[in-house]
C-alpha cells in the first residue's frame, strides 16, 4: 500500500473561519524514505478539521464526527454562519510501492457555489444546516506520477504567493504546463487512486477508527477527575504489571516508600554530588594534555568520516547528476528534432508566402498587360490623328507661302524691266562664273600649301619628342649613377667613420693586428665564464639556505597566525561569556542570597540545586492556586442561573431525575426564590435543609418507577421534597442545621448577583496569579538550562587560562621568528652581493662578446671598402661621359623647339591674311572659305607659303563690287523685294523638308479647305489628347513595370526562401489550401513553447 510521504494544506478556515492553515507542510518521512510521524495537538487544536481535510482527497466531500454531522459545508460558513465561499487547497505525496522510488502527487482545490438561491422570506438572522445542503461542493483534482530520479517538490507549486491563495483557473495552466492531469471528474480521481493501490475501503476503516477518538473516550468514562483516574486506572494499571512480572503483592506502595526514603536522602546525595564536581574541577588541569589529545583524535577520526560520508554523497550524487543529465539530454535532443521541424516551417513559410506572392503578381501583371495594350491602342489613333492634322497644317501653311513666293516674283519680273537693271545683272552673273572657276583653281593651292606645312609640323614634333625621350632617358640614367655614386660614398664614408671610431675604442692595434687583438678578447671571454660559473654555484648554495629559512619562517609565521587568531577567538570568547556570566550574575542575584563571581562549575551547581529548591516551592505554591481557582470555577459554573445552587451534587441529580423520568422537579433554592419573604421564612425553618435539595409533585413522584434513579452512586446526600407534604404544619426536624451566609443569598437577590461577580474576579485573579507563577517557573526552568550551558561549557576562569597559555606560547614563537628573520637578513645580503658580482660578470662577457663580433664584422667590411672604392672610380667615369652627352642632345633639341616657333608665326601671318581675302569673296561665293586642317602624313619638305595665290581673282571681286554698288543704287525697292522673296523660299525650304518628313509623297496630297486658323486649333487640341493618352499609357506602363519588377522580385524570394528550405534536406511545400496567417500565429507559438522547454532542460542541464 502507497505511504504518505508529504501532506500541504494551504488557505484552510475551519472554527467558523476565526482559525486556519495558511500554507502549512507536514512530512512524513526520514529526508530518504516515508516513515510513521506524530503530531501532537492539545485538546480542540483541530485534530478532527485535519483528518477530515485529508480525507477530501481519499473520499472527497466526506463529513466528520461521532454522527457525521461535521459537513464539508460547513468550511465555507464563518462565525455568523454566513455563507462565504472561498478556495483551499490539500496536496498528498505518496511513496508508490516498489524499489525504483516513484512518488505520486495528488492534488484538490476545493470551494462550494451555492446553486439555489436561499428562501428570503425566512430572513438573513439563522442559516441552519439545512441550508448548507443547498451549498454543493466544487472541486478540481489534478495527478502526476514522478519517477524515482524526477525532483518532485510541493512548495514550488505557486499555491500561496503575496499573502493570497491561488485560484482554481489561475493555477489550471501552471499545473498542465508541468504535466499534471487535471481534472473534475470524482469517478475517474477514484479509478485513478485505485490504480495506485490506494483503497477507499482502508480508509473508511481509518475513519471509523477516529470517528470517536478511537474508543479513548469510553475507555476514560468514570475517571474524569484526578483521583478517580488514578483509582481506577493508573494504580490498577500498575499493580497488575507489577504482580504478573515479579508476582509480589503490595508492590506499589513497597514502591512508594522506597520512593520516599530517596527523597529523604535527596540532600545527602546533593552534598556528595557537589564535592564530587569540586574534586573534578581540582584534577582537570592534570587531564587538559590528555584532554587535547582525545579532542585531536576526535577531530581527526571525524574528519574521516565526515570525509567518507562526504565522498559517499558525492558519488551519489554524481551517479544522479549523470542520470538526470541522460534524461536531459535525451529532452534536448527531442526538442532539438521538434525545434528544426519548427524551423522548416518557418522557413517553409516564407516559401508559402513567396509563391503566394508570386500566383498574385502573375495575376495582377496579366490584367495590367492586358490595360497597357488598350492605352497603346488608344495612343496609337490619338498620334495619327495629331500627324493628319500636323501634315495638314503644314499642306496649307506650304501652299499658302507658295502663292505669296509667287506674288513676289512676278513683282521684281515688273520692277527689273521698268529699272534697266537687266544688263548689270547679266554682266554680274559672267563675272561670277568667271570668279568660280578661279577660286577652284586657287582652292586647291590653298590646300596643298596647308598639308605640305601640317606635314612639316609633324616631323619637327616627332623629331623634337624624340630628343626629349632621348634627354629623359639620359637623364634617368645619370641619376641612377648618382644615386650608385651616393650609396657607394656612404658605404665608404661609414666605414671611414667606423674605422675612426673603432681607433679610438681599441687604439691602433687594430689597422695592423686584429687577428691578434680578436683571439686576446676571446681569451678573457672564457676566463669570465669560469668566474660566473663559481659565482652561479655559491648563490644556488645561498638560495638553498634561504628556502630552509623562508619554509621554517612560513611555518612560524603560520603558528604566530593562528595562535594570534587563538588568542583572538579566546579573548572574544571570553568578552562574548562576561555579558552572559554578568547577566546570570543578575538574575541570580534577584533569586538567591550570598552570589559571587567569578563563577566556577562547582558554584554553578550549587546555585542550580538553591534554584530548583525554589522552583520546587513556586510549584506547590501554584498547585495550591490551582486547587482553589478549581473550587471556585465550579462554583462559577454551578451558579449561571438567576438562584444560587449550592453544590455539584443537587445538579446532577435533578439533571439525572430529568433525564430519566421527565416529571417537573425544581431546585430548592429555585422554589424558595419564587416565594414572598414571609413564606419563604416559614420553609426554611420548617425544612432547613430545602437549599440543599430538590422539589417535586407528590402525585408524579408516586407514579415512576423509583428503581431506574438507583442506577448511580450518590457521593453526598440530596433531599427530595414532596410539595403536597411541605405544606403539612405537624413537620417538626430532629436535627439543627448551622446557617452561614448562604441564607443571604437565597433572601438577597442583589447579594447573590453581587456573590457571583466577586467570584468570577477571583478566578481572573486566579488566573493571573497562575499564569505569572507559570511565568516564574518557567524564568526559573531557563536559568537552569542556562546554568547547565555554562557547566556544559568553559566558563571565563577557564578562558582565562587557556588565553595567558597561549599567548606565552606566541611570545616564545615571535622570538624564534625574529633569529629566523636576522638569518634571511644576512642570506639576502650575501646574495645581492653575489648576485651583483654575477651581473658585473655578465655583463663583462656581453662587452667582450659585442667586441668580438664588431671586431669580426669590421673585418669582413674592410674587404667590402676596398671593392667599393674601384667601382665608385668607374661610376664616376661613365656620369661624365653621360652628362657630356645629354647637353649636346639639349643644344640639338632647342634648333628644334626654335624652328617650329618660327615656322608656326609665319603659317598664322599667312593665314591670317588669305582669310580676310576669302572674306570678300565668300559675298559673291558662298562656298568661299579657308581649307579645313586635315590629317596630314609626315613629311621633311619646307613648306611654300606664297602670298600671291589670290591676286588674279580679287580683281574680279573688286569689279562685282563696283557692279553690286551701281545696283543697289538704282533699285532700292526691288532689293527690298528680294529679300523678301529669299526669306520666303528659305520658309518654304523647311516647309518642304517637314512635309517631306511627314509624307515622301506629299505633293499630291490634296490641299485642306479649312483656314489655317482652324487647322491649328484642331492640331492643339488633338495635341493634348494624344498627351494625355501618353500620360495614361506612361503611367499603365509603368504599372506593367512594377508588376514584372515586382513577380521578378517575388520569384527571386521565392528562389531564395526554396533553396533556404532545401538547405534542410527536405523540399519545399506550397501549403496553397492554408491559411498562411494561422498557420504562422501555431508555428511561433510552438516555437516559442519549445524553446522556453528547452532553456529549462539546458539551465536544468548546467545546474
């Protein structure tokens, strides 16, 4: 059967919720497996309220009691029996049966929800209990099994955080978040408890079993109070062991007296006790060696087993570590394939979304191509119809100018044979033909004179650059023989430098021995490395005897240390024990007489017998107080009605005749008190002892079975009064009763109220009294735990000693330390003398070594030196030559540079003037200019620049100059004509050309009938239309653009997000029947779930 291993009762109100378990554990176990525990609660502490909570999760709903009254309701009603439903909650951790250590947890949050609304006729003042089965019981259960290796810790289940209970839907996602099965059902929490072993019927048993106590109450019946219970159980008890182990009679009084004849000689005993602490505390300083090694040993032995224990631990720890860590893994690794299936949905996902995209942008670039097509059309017929009426205006602006062009002409045809001008123009027009066939003639000249001078040109630049290039050339390398000559001056001028330098250093040895002077320095070389050697070997010898030093030195400096830290710890041992012994001292001082200080074990004990003498006397003092506050408590409990009953007797027994008779009967007193004075006077002296009795009916009386009231022991004797005989006056007592005050209180009602008041003061006073000589015991009871602390423990006097031990031992320790310290004084000097001699040798062999090698180096140079004096010799040489060279080059290069300047200002000056000649001519001959520069081949020719190529035909141009001034003084007006005549053709020309453009064959086209005016109205606003369907056809165009740009776009992501997916090793799906928007809000949900498990399986996997 499972074991309960652990139970969490959380925000429990029972008591009419005035008491509750706010977040309480009870563990049952032994921190490695369940076990039987115990808990102990005073009388009404809420034993019942904790089974009955337990058992909501075993049978849930169940009530409690000796008659089941106890309902699970009644939870949920508060003092006023309001009913105010709230949430708690109970946990039970089991211990399954098996080895492999599995737990199960079984978990309730329970309330109540009233479904039926209460009757409000009745009104808010009483809810009874059967109301409360209008409340019905709402619960949620929840499951999880743990396996053996599994953490399984109740407090982290977040049931009570800032001061509130958790509520049932809060606490539902944590709980399925970390596994637990949660659930509503009571059918299936049953079939799920019984799947573990855990029975109904056992624990049906348990209930019956603490249903009333488990039978203790009957067991107890008749021995209520102290002497009753010691005379029927406890002595009998004790009696019959004792007769059936040593068959003895008389046992337990034999017993009592031995008992008594030791606490006779208690104070004997004490005496020997104390003087056998005092010899102890005399022999103790000869046991503190002996004593110091057993703590040694102690110390060491527990070292040990703390040590194994330790290992132990570790190992199993370890073992779980590594199983928790597999499990971890094998997590990780799951949610590792989990998150790269997330992963290729993610990524898929993009892909979706692409070829989502790109289904769109095909369908959208369809209907923008099929919108563009439409505009060209559009823009097609508005530009042919905008070139028909262009063509058009042209035809009419042509033929308009066509008639003017005509009108002109036969105007200058009338002025020219009215004028005379005829024969001038004839004669002009032989002259210029005259003049064109010279000018072609002297053209050509022209042009030959030029090309014969560009090719001249040519071959003095190239002459002049190849000189240049030749310069440059001798240059460079002048200057890379310069820059040999500097390098090999250097080299020759360091040397010298050096040799200067090393003269000085080494004297003139050096320039006819220096083989000899290098072996001479090598010698002394060797002769230093045999002194280091030694020198090496001594401080080595030195640094031994410094380690022995330093090593003897840490181990002192250590002693030092911890006897300093000793001695530290002891004196605030003992400044920590004086504020402790002197506040002893003062409360000691308050109890007992004659307390001195310092305080020593043996005065400790004998202050420990003094106290407990008192608390002995404290504690009869109380139980005194106990007997009398017991006396007047049942005084005070008897008297709670309106007359004074005068003992426990007279109530039981009119309570027993009601009990088992149910006839009227009145309690004396009571029947006095409803008397007059005078009546009441007459009673009393006729029956003195009415008080002390009880009143019933004669007739009644006769009528019982008087043997059913002789069923119990009457320890005192109660008068039963007939009412029909107490008015007989031939009554006559034959004994005499003493009246003390208790006359008064049956004649005096206010006496009585009084009486009762002064009563319930006193058992305050009581109380009071008692709880302050309970506070007293229990100040007396920690003294003597304290004093037993400081027996137990070293007082100051030992500090004391132990303090003055030790520091004479640190005093001897810092001697020895200051020997040793002198000693690495002395060493360290020896050392640094050693060690500056090694240094001086040293750095001796380093000189002597550079030396060396300087020497050596210089040896080698010397050789290199002579070398470079004959090559700088020959460098030198062959500048000279160079430069030589180079300035006859210049000389050569500046007739050059010379030649051209003079050729180029005589080729201008030429030029110049032949152009202001063909300025005069080009009048009469429009084609007339200066020849063009053109390429020309190189040529060594001088050039022939004649000035007299243009004298024959600037005769002919200085007579049409003559003639063309006699015309334009004869006919003004017709020039006039002219002019307009030759703009006219000029417009017609380009007229001509755009129509030409338009139409190759628009001289038979038809001339438009319309004006002008109208045509270009036409043509303006056919302009604007066509304009605007451009506008529309850029625009749709551009549409098209940005959806081929865009589907391009998309099928390149789409590209992309495919070859992103394929990089998963899995191929792309479309997913075109999802919906995408959906399926990305469970992708980073899954996603965001996966990697939280798997952060906690990593943090998990690192702790």
């Amino acid at each position: 059967m499972p074991k309960i291993h652990r139970i969490r009762i959380v925000g429990l109100k029972y008591d009419g919720m005035q008491k509750q378990y706010k977040d309480t554990t009870f563990n049952f176990h032994n921190e490695e497996t369940s076990t039987n525990g115990l808990i102990a609660m005073m009388n009404g502490g809420g034993k019942g309220v904790f089974l009955q909570t337990i058992f909501q999760i075993l049978k849930p709903g169940t009530s409690w009691g000796k008659q089941n009254n106890r309902y699970y309701q009644q939870f949920f009603f508060n003092n006023k029996e309001q009913f105010i439903p709230y949430t708690f909650h109970v946990l039970i951790q089991w211990e399954l049966d098996g080895s492999d250590s599995r737990h199960l947890v079984t978990g309730g949050m329970f309330s109540a929800e009233q479904r039926i609304s209460m009757n409000e006729e009745s009104g808010n003042e009483s809810k009874t209990l059967e109301q409360e089965a209008k409340i019905l019981p709402n619960i949620t259960f929840y499951t999880r099994e743990f396996e053996g290796k599994e953490e399984v810790s109740l407090e982290h289940i977040p049931l009570y955080e800032n001061d509130e209970v958790a509520e049932t839907e809060s606490l539902k996602d944590y709980l399925k978040w970390n596994g637990y099965d949660v659930y509503r059902d009571t059918k299936k929490h049953y079939r799920i408890l019984d799947t573990y072993g855990i029975n109904r019927k056992d624990w049906d048993i348990m209930k019956d079993i603490n249903k009333d106590e488990g039978g203790v109450g009957k067991y107890f019946e008749g021995s209520e109070d102290d002497h009753s219970l010691f005379q029927k159980r406890i002595i009998p008890t004790i009696s019959q062991v004792l007769h059936r182990t040593e068959h003895h009679k008389d046992d337990l009084v034999e017993i009592f007296k031995s008992q008594a004849s030791i606490a006779k000689d208690l104070p004997v005993l004490l005496k020997r006790e104390q003087a056998h602490k005092e010899f102890l505390e005399d022999i103790v300083p000869f046991e503190e060696n002996l004593a110091k090694g057993a703590a040694h040993k102690e110390i060491v032995n527990g070292s040990i087993k703390v040590g194994r224990q330790l290992l132990g631990a570790l190992e199993h720890l370890k073992q779980s570590e590594v199983e928790t860590l597999l499990t971890l893994e094998k997590d990780i690794e799951r949610l590792t394939i989990t998150q790269a299936d997330l992963r290729f949905q993610k990524e898929n996902l993009d892909y979706a979304k692409a070829h989502r995209e790109v289904l769109d942008w095909e369908k959208k670039l369809v209907e923008e191509r099929n919108k563009h097509t439409s505009s060209q059309a559009i823009v097609q017929e508005k530009q042919e119809r905008k070139e028909l009426l262009a063509f058009h205006a042209l035809l009419k602006e042509w033929s308009e100018n066509e008639q003017s062009i005509r009108t002109l002409a036969q105007q200058i045809t009338t002025l020219e044979q009215n004028s005379g001008l005829e024969q001038v123009n004839q004669r002009m027009d032989e002259i210029k033909k005259e003049t064109k066939k010279q000018w072609e003639h002297s053209y050509l000249s022209l042009q030959e004179a030029v090309k014969l001078y560009l090719g001249y040109q040519k071959f003095l630049k190239k002459k002049g650059n190849e000189l240049t290039q030749q310069d440059k050339q001798k240059t460079k390398e002048i200057a890379q023989l310069s820059s040999e000559i500097d390098f090999l001056y250097t080299q020759i001028h360091t040397f010298e430098s050096k040799e200067e330098a090393l003269i000085k250093e080494f004297g003139d040895r050096i320039t006819y021995d220096l083989k000899g002077f290098i072996q001479f320095l090598s010698k002394q070389i060797d002769d230093k490395k045999a002194l280091l050697e030694e020198l090496q070997a001594k401080e080595k010898e030195s640094s031994g005897r410094q380690n022995q030093l330093a090593t003897l030195h840490g181990t002192l400096g250590q002693s030092i240390q911890f006897s300093e830290e000793k001695c530290g710890e002891l004196k605030a041992a003992i400044e920590e024990q004086k504020p402790k012994e002197t506040k002893l001292l003062d409360r000691l001082h308050g109890l007992l007489d004659d307390v001195t200080a310092p305080f020593t074990h043996a005065l400790l004990s004998k202050y420990a017998i003094q106290i407990e003498e008192v608390l002995v006397n404290n504690r009869e003092q109380g139980e005194q107080i106990k007997k009398d506050l017991w006396e007047i408590q049942l005084d005070h409990s008897l008297n709670d009605e309106h007359f004074w009953i005068p003992n426990k007797d007279v109530k039981e027994l009119k309570e027993w005749i009601d009990e088992k008779t149910g006839i009227d009967v009145f309690y004396g007193t009571q029947f006095l008190q409803s008397l007059r004075a005078e009546e009441m006077t007459n009673h009393l002296m006729a029956n003195p002892l009415l008080p002390y009795g009880v009143v019933v009916s004669g007739q009644q009386w006769q009528k019982i079975n008087q043997q059913i009231l002789s069923g119990r022991m009457f320890k005192s004797p109660v008068p039963i009064f007939m009412r029909e005989e107490m008015n007989s006056k031939n009554q006559s007592p034959s004994y005499v009763i003493i009246n003390g005050t208790e006359k008064e209180l049956l004649s005096d009602k206010n006496l009585f109220i009084d009486w009762k008041i002064k009563i319930a003061k006193q058992i305050e006073e009581k109380k009071d009294t008692l709880i302050e000589i309970e506070k007293t015991e229990t100040s007396l009871r920690q003294i003597l735990k304290e004093i037993d602390r400081f027996i137990s423990s070293e007082l100051c006097i030992d500090l004391e000693k132990s303090l003055i031990q030790e520091q004479n031992a640190l005093l001897s320790k810092k001697i020895e330390l200051q020997d040793v310290t002198t000693k690495q004084e002395k060493e360290k000097e020896l050392q640094l003398q050693l060690n500056e001699q090694r240094q001086k040798a040293i750095q001796k062999i380093d000189k002597l070594t550079r030396d060396v090698e300087t020497l050596e180096d210089f040896d080698k140079e010397k050789t290199t030196h002579l070398v470079n004096k004959q090559v700088k010799l020959e460098k030198e040489k062959q500048k000279e030559a160079l430069v030589n060279k180079q300035l006859e080059i210049g000389k050569e290069h500046e007739k050059i540079v010379e030649l051209q300047n003079q050729w180029n200002q005589t080729y201008l000056e030429w030029k110049l003037t032949n152009e202001q000649n063909i300025k005069e001519i080009a009048v009469f001959i429009e084609t007339a200019a200066f020849p063009v520069d053109e390429k020309a081949e190189q040529c060594e020719e001088v050039p022939r620049l004649s000035p007299h190529l243009l004298e024959e035909i600037n005769g002919s141009i200085r007579e049409l100059i003559q003639l063309q001034k006699s015309k334009e003084e004869q006919a003004r007006e017709l020039l006039v004509i002219q002019a307009r005549k030759e703009t006219e053709q000029k417009q017609q020309k380009k007229l001509a050309k755009k129509l030409d453009t338009l139409n190759k064959e628009w001289h038979k086209a038809p001339v438009p009938d319309e004006p002008i005016s109208i045509l270009e109205n036409m043509l303006q606003t056919a302009q604007k239309e066509a304009k605007a369907a451009e506008k529309d056809e850029r625009e749709q165009g551009t549409a098209v653009t940005v959806a081929e740009t865009s589907l391009k776009h998309a099928t390149e992501q789409r590209d992309k997000s495919g070859k992103k997916v394929a990089k998963l090793e899995k191929q792309p799906e479309e997913w075109e029947e999802l919906d995408l928007e959906l399926k990305e809000v469970e992708i980073k949900d899954q996603t965001k779930k996966t990697i939280e498990e798997k952060s906690r399986r990593k943090s998990a996997k690192k702790k």
